[in-house]
C-alpha cells in the first residue's frame, strides 16, 4: 500500500465482502482498529505503518518499542 488511506480502504473492503472468513475478519477488524488509531494520533503522517509501528504506537512502553540514544 502506498498509503494508511489506502490501506484502510482496503481493510474496509475486505470487511463489506461476506465471503471473508471470520478469522479474516476479525484479524482485519484489529488492523483497522489500529490504523484508525494511527491517523488519529499522527494526521501528518500519511505512510503505510508497519506492524511494528502499529503495536508501538499502542504499547509504547514495550521492550521491542525503546529506542536508545547514543
């Protein structure tokens, strides 16, 4: 995706499908929720986050979230 827009457009999509299995679903139903999180606490920033990106964003005092400074 070249954008979170994007890729929330196309988690939204995946959700209007009915055919969309339920583990599908409730796995794309998370993302959104993340992505939605993501646009709302960084409006500037209009990359597609990664996984990564998206947990820390939510577990920012997580192990795999410090950063270290030199």
């Amino acid at each position: 995706m070249d954008s979170v827009e994007k890729h929330i457009q196309y988690d939204k999509k995946i959700l209007d499908d009915p055919l969309t299995s339920p583990q599908a679903r409730r796995h794309t139903e998370e993302e959104l929720i993340a992505l939605e999180k993501w646009v709302e606490n960084h409006p500037e920033d209009h990359h597609n986050p990664s996984s990564l990106e998206l947990y820390c964003d939510s577990n920012p005092e997580a192990p795999e979230c410090r950063v270290y400074e030199d």
